[in-house]
C-alpha cells in the first residue's frame, strides 16, 4: 500500500521513469505508454543499480521488484501522500499563454529569499506533476508547480494531488480545442484552479485587466495586479520591444523578455514575490538577470539579420499577443515567419484565417510555412521548413528583422542557421 511505499521512498527519495536514464539507489517507475512497456526492463533498472522496481504485471516480477496493482496510480498516490507531509506554500500555475516563462520569474523572484522549487521544463501533466511533487524536499520552503490541461478534468485531478494553497491563471485563450471540444471546455478547464484555491480557503493571483479572470475569481480571495489604480499591485510599462521595461513604485526593471505581453508576466511575479516579502530591490535584481532559454522568445542576431525566436509554441491567443508587439518594433525591413498553429481541430481554418488577416492589417510582410496555412494563402506559402530552407538557399534574406513564432512541431529554431 502507499504508505509501505512510502516508507521505501523516504530511504531512497530519487525517481526514474526511463530506464536508459537510471539513478543509483532510486526508484524505477515501470510507467506504460502506447508504444511501450516499463515493465520489460524493471529487471535491468535494477541490474543498472536501482534499488526498487515498481511494476505492475506478475510476469516480470523478479528480485527487488514491488508488485502493485497500478503503476501509474500508485506514483499518483505516492506524490499525494508526500504532499501531505510538507508544510509549506505551493503555487499552482496554470493558463493558456506564459505558464512556463511565469513559473521561472516567480521561482527566480521567490529565490532571492526562499529556497524555492519549482517544475522542471514543462513537467506539467498527470504524469510530470507527480514526479515534481516528489522532488520536493525537507529543505524547500516554497514551490511552484505547473499544471498544463488539454481536457476538462485534468487541473482539477492534478490540484487534487498537489493540494495548492496559492493560485495563478496567466490568461484564458484559444489552444487545446481538439481535447476542451470549445473555448467555453478551455475556460470551465482552466477555472477548476480557482475552484480547487476556493474550497482550500487559498489565496489566488488575479490579472485585474483581464475581464474573464475577474468574474472567474470572484468571491475567491485574492490580490490582483495591473496597470490601473484598483489594483492591490500596480506597475507601469515604460517599454515593450523589442525588450519590456517596466517601473513599480518608482524602480525601474528592465528584462531580458520580449512582447507587451511579458509585462503581465513579470507583474504577476513580482506581485507574487511581494505577497511572500521579497524586497522590492531584490525582485528587480532578479527579473533583470533572467535570460529565457529553450526557443522561447530569444533575440539572436546573426551575421546577416536580426531574429525574435519564438518557436517552443504557439496558438491563436500567443501568435496575435507576438505579432502585435512585433508590428511595434522601430527596425526597417521587417518579416514574419510563421509556421503552423497544431491542435486546433475544427477550429483550425478560421484562426488560420484570422493570423493572415492580422498580419494584412499590420501590413507585414509575411511568409507562412505549414499545411494550415497552405490552405488559405496561396502566396509566399511553403509546406514545410525544409521546402523554405531550399528557398533561402537561392533566396538568402539580409539585413531584415525577423520574427519566427510557430507550433513546437513545425521546428522553426532550424532556420535560424539559415538566416
């Protein structure tokens, strides 16, 4: 049973899913997907120098491996249990846009003073949430954990086994249609957070600008943040491309992050970082030396131009938010390059059909690159990266600023060495 588990756990604390990935004196998670099965290779886990394997078919039972009846459920019930034993403030975060970027300025912000954890890369679903649970020591004082959804249900199981006290929505917007059905499904997903912090008497984070979160939150307690004087927690936007700076009570902050909409993203952490005492001097310090990673919003200026990549994901809501603040940029000769929004299901054509309208009204030159768009504009369209790599082959581009934004599955990060 879990707590037998658990006994075993707190001896040899270290987790392993992946068996070419093995952690000496862990625990080897024999986890199923569908086109594989954990419980073929507990025995050489524990060969490879795992203590314990947890399977769960008697056929591959051998030495050091613990039978149970559900491998998946018992890490489940594992994390939820180590939840229990620690006594200390966990942020949930979820949200359409800015999830993994908000988590690492509110982890980055909360450091200066706590020993903060927070989820690793995007570790956020049914699987990652409980693998981050129990990464969470005796020393930590504070975490934030990341919960992505793409169905109705999911955030309100994954607050069930990481029981947040705290709470933070980014914002509400088109992505995930084909698992929500609708964006009524997303918004009725997304809001089971709030739901969860208001049953736990917790306190949420709330976007005072943002109409939808507000009636969501209502009732609920909480701090808000925004531009406007209602606001618990107000700052000002001094300037948002190509890098955001913005100011509070008369500090100036300039980031590493790119957008008008990393304004929201900073406020929220730095609203976050005052509700749990961070000093205001130290916030800043941190905001200023956080620098993204991982194809999420980097400048890059090559020999021949200068680039905004934004290639690690994209939906309506991001693509309008980049697009926009890319229109704002001073620089001449500027191009978007623009690959596919995924996941999208019926919905995909008319979105599609609103990204080349937006980039007509912004009279950006444009060049899209996927099957989606490919069905709708029939110029400057390729079907694929390595199509338009042959063509700046022939065609290389000089001298021009570039905007590369497009779903994590189009791979646009690859141009770059062609730009």
């Amino acid at each position: 049973n879990t707590s037998e588990l658990y006994q075993i756990f707190r001896k040899y604390p270290r987790i392993c899913t992946d068996s070419r990935k093995i952690v000496k004196d862990g625990l080897f998670f024999a986890l199923k997907g569908n086109n594989f099965n954990g419980n073929q290779f507990a025995k050489q886990a524990v060969k490879n120098g795992c203590k314990y394997a947890i399977i769960d078919e008697k056929e591959y039972l051998s030495e050091n491996c613990i039978l149970v009846k559900n491998v998946l459920g018992s890490l489940q019930s594992l994390s939820s249990y180590h939840r229990d034993t620690l006594n200390i403030p966990i942020i949930g975060i979820t949200g359409t846009n800015g999830k993994t970027t908000t988590k690492e300025l509110i982890s980055t912000t909360l450091s200066e003073k706590y020993n903060c954890y927070a989820t690793k890369g995007n570790l956020n679903n049914h699987i990652g949430v409980p693998l981050s649970l129990l990464e969470i020591t005796d020393q930590i004082e504070i975490a934030v954990i990341e919960m992505g959804a793409n169905h109705i249900g999911e955030i309100d199981f994954l607050c069930q086994l990481s029981k947040p006290t705290h709470g933070i929505i980014t914002n509400i917007g088109m992505a995930h249609l084909e698992g929500f059905g609708n964006f009524e499904g997303v918004i009725k997903g997304k809001s089971e957070l709030y739901k969860y912090i208001n049953k736990a008497n917790g306190t949420l984070f709330v976007n005072n600008e943002d109409l939808l979160l507000k009636d969501l939150s209502k009732g609920i307690d909480k701090m808000t943040y925004g531009k406007n004087d209602s606001s618990d927690y107000q700052a000002k936007l001094k300037n948002s491309f190509p890098f955001v700076t913005i100011e509070i009570d008369k500090k100036i902050m300039k980031s590493n992050l790119i957008g008008n909409f990393q304004f929201e993203n900073i406020l929220s952490a730095s609203c976050i970082a005052n509700h749990f005492k961070v000093h205001l001097d130290n916030i800043k310090k941190s905001i200023e030396n956080y620098i993204p990673t991982n194809n999420r919003t980097q400048v890059i200026n090559t020999e021949n131009n200068y680039l905004v990549l934004d290639a690690y994901n994209a939906n309506p809501s991001s693509m309008n938010h980049m697009i926009e603040s890319f229109s704002e940029l001073k620089n001449e000769n500027k191009i978007c390059i623009l690959g596919d929004m995924l996941e999208l299901g019926a919905f995909s054509k008319v979105e599609h059909e609103k990204i080349v309208q937006l980039t007509n009204n912004f009279d950006l030159e444009t060049v899209f690159i996927g099957i989606e768009f490919n069905k709708i504009s029939n110029k400057n369209t390729f079907l694929s990266v390595t199509e338009f790599t042959e063509y700046l082959k022939q065609h290389p581009y000089n001298n021009k600023s570039i905007l590369l934004k497009g779903s994590r599955g189009m791979k646009l990060e690859t141009l770059v060495e062609h730009l």
